[in-house]
C-alpha cells in the first residue's frame, strides 16, 4: 500500500414484534423493538460482524462492507448512520481496513496496515494521522480524545489533538503474559485514565475463558482477573458525599454458573464509606450447541442498574449498589456482537448478527411491580422507583 492518505470519499425500517413481560409472572416488563435492519440499507448479512460493524455510543454505527462481486477491490465502502433515527449521515469509499467513529464527535478514524488518520466529517479536514511501527491487533476510542491501540506486546494510547497533529502513541503498559494467546475483545478506561482494563478471550475445549488485564496507572501495578466483560464508572453511592470510581465485571465459571462483580476502587475519598466489593450469582441458560457468556456490560448511572449482556442474547439486570441480579429475560435470538446505553431511554442499543439494531427498555412502572411481586424487595423497589420513576 502506498504512502498516501486514508482516503475516505463521498459518494425507515419497520420495528419487529416487540413487548415481552406484559404479565409479570412470565418475566421482567421491557420492550423489545428494532430500530434499523442493517440488509435494509445495502450492507450484506454475512458482513454483519463485530470487526466491520462497530458502535462505541449511540450516536453512531460505523460499517466497512462490500456490496461487490469482486473483493479483491482494494477500496470499501463506509456508511455511518444513527441508530436511534435510522438515518444515514455519511457514505463514502475508502482504502482503510478497518474505520472507527468517534463516541461523542463527527470524526471518523481509519486504519490502513500500519497507518492512522482521522477525519472530521462536518469539516472535511483531515485532523491528524501517524504511521505505527508495529502491527495492531486491536484499538478503539477510549474516549472523545485518545485512541487507544494494542499490538502483540503492549498498550498505547494516540492523543487526537487538531494542534498536535504530529502526536506520537504513547507506551502505556504491556501486557500480561496471561493475555498472550487471546483474541483481544475490549480495552475500557475509568473517566480520570487512571485505571486500564484489556481483556482477552481464549477457546478451551468446550468453553470460552476471558481474562481482563488491570492496570493502574498511578502506582504501575497490574492484576489479571477471570473475566469475560467489564466496564467502568464514576457512581455516586447513597449515603456517600463524593461519588466513586467503579470496575463491573461479569464471568461464566464451572458449568452453567457465572458472577457479577461490583468493586469500588482507590483512591478513596474522604467521608465516604468504606469501599464496597459485592457480588452476585449468574445462571447461563445455553444448550448442548452454544456456550453463552458476557460481551457487555453497561450501567445506567441514572438508574442505579447494570446490564450484563451474552452473546446468545440475555440480557441481565443487577443492582449497582448490591450487585444482586434482579431478573433475567432473553432479548434477542441472534448472536449479539455489540451493545452500548440508550442515553436517551436508559436502556440498551445491540446489535444482532441478524443484522438487527434493537433497543430494549424497561416499561418503568411494571419493572417497580416486578421486582414487589417477583423479587419481593421492597427497599430495592422504593429506591428504584424514585430514580426510574420520579
């Protein structure tokens, strides 16, 4: 491949059969609706895979496909729509192997081999772009600013700044010897950049094992936990004056068996009451033919819930302040690759390996019933309903 640029070019789906849990008895009240059916707009089925089809927020999906007979064509074409509109706002052509939207901007990053460039799509200038000296295996966002990239030995992060457009990645960390043969699935950061999460995972026999390599900046230690997803968050704890940086994770162990974790890590702060590190139980429903686990975990800060999401479509509720799963429902019956919060309801954008872009949502009043009638956890259920309800 040549020198030049990453050149990128320019050149309402119906909701399928949405409610479930209308009778508490029959499972947590949600609504289950599709927003955009990716076939519906050109890009082909068997392209619908977590490497060409990424959503880091809800503001955007990022598609690198081929509607062509002839893929040897060294040029792809890239369409950015919106989830929660269905809209298109960008398509174009481009010679990257692999593109990224930005989680909070209309930038675009693009990766061709060993070079990066990023774009701003309203502008149209070309923001900053650098040339990597070893292959990358696997990057992202880590926020609105820094990409992060991981290559066989180590962690950097590549800060996206329109007047240092000569930025160089900077080595953050290598990694764990435990992570050597693992598929890179996620890299996440805490708000303040001071805790780093990269977690692999790793076929064995019969079963899917995750680990999720921790890493503090401020005191450069590392720890390797079991682990298939994680998340973080600043959540601010009742009874506590400043809110608290939080690592969620979520395992499948022996078995049918997994946990959920929520750990309040350092540095502490003053007043607050002492770090809390609780935990609570999963049941993986899968058959003979799959072995279900966690690929997402998300959290409403404004509900005080996490959402443990598995590949073969359950989705988890928990509470943050306990870790207990509240209940548990099948959402969806493809294989879901990506998920992220629905900041708009609180709930969950996914999509399927169907090519399905779903929201699920809690019906708000029927979920303060569920959890009266069916958890039988009366605070839970006053807390909850003033957060959700109010």
């Amino acid at each position: 491949m040549d020198d030049s640029n990453v050149d990128i070019a320019r050149s309402t789906p119906s909701p399928s059969p949405g409610d479930t849990g209308e009778d508490s008895n029959r499972g947590p009240p949600i609504t289950i609706n599709e927003l955009v059916q990716l076939s519906h707009i050109g890009i082909p089925n068997e392209q619908v895979t977590w490497t060409r089809v990424t959503m880091l927020s809800d503001k955007w999906i990022s598609v690198r496909h081929d509607t062509r007979a002839d893929f040897s064509s060294r040029r792809a074409v890239v369409t950015i729509l919106s989830p929660i509109e269905g809209t298109i706002s960008y398509a174009g052509s481009t010679s990257a192997d692999s593109v990224l939207m930005n989680p909070c901007y209309p930038v675009i990053a693009l990766k061709a081999g060993l070079r990066f460039e990023v774009f701003n799509l309203e502008s149209k200038q070309l923001v900053c772009k650098v040339r990597f000296q070893d292959p990358v295996i696997y990057w992202t966002w880590l926020t609105a600013d820094v990409i992060a990239m991981v290559t066989d030995l180590a962690v950097y992060h590549w800060t996206v700044d329109q007047g240092q457009s000569s930025a160089q990645p900077e080595l953050v960390f290598h990694r764990h010897s435990r992570l050597a043969f693992s598929e890179i699935v996620s890299y996440k950061a805490d708000p303040s950049l001071r805790w780093l999460a990269l977690t692999g995972l790793t076929p064995e026999d019969d079963r899917i094992s995750g680990v999720a390599q921790l890493y503090n900046r401020d005191e450069e230690i590392t720890q390797c936990i079991s682990a298939h997803a994680v998340c973080f968050s600043s959540y601010h704890f009742p009874g506590n004056p400043y809110p608290s940086t939080v690592f969620c994770v979520s395992s499948r162990e022996a078995q049918d068996h997994g946990k959920v974790h929520v750990i309040e890590l350092g540095p502490y702060k003053l007043g607050n009451f002492a770090p809390r590190n609780c935990y609570d139980h999963l049941h993986f429903l899968d058959d003979l033919e799959r072995y279900d686990f966690p690929v997402s975990l998300q959290i409403s800060v404004d509900y005080g819930l996490l959402f443990v999401v598995t590949k073969y479509g359950y989705l988890y509720m928990c509470d943050m302040e306990t870790a207990m799963c509240l209940c548990c429902t099948r959402v969806a019956v493809d294989v879901i690759f990506a998920a992220v919060l629905n900041t708009n309801t609180q709930g969950i954008l996914a999509i399927t390996r169907g090519g399905q872009v779903i929201t699920i949502d809690l019906k708000k009043d029927g979920f303060i019933t569920y959890l009266r009638e069916q958890v039988k956890t009366a605070y839970r259920a006053n807390r909850f309903e003033k957060a959700i309800c109010q």
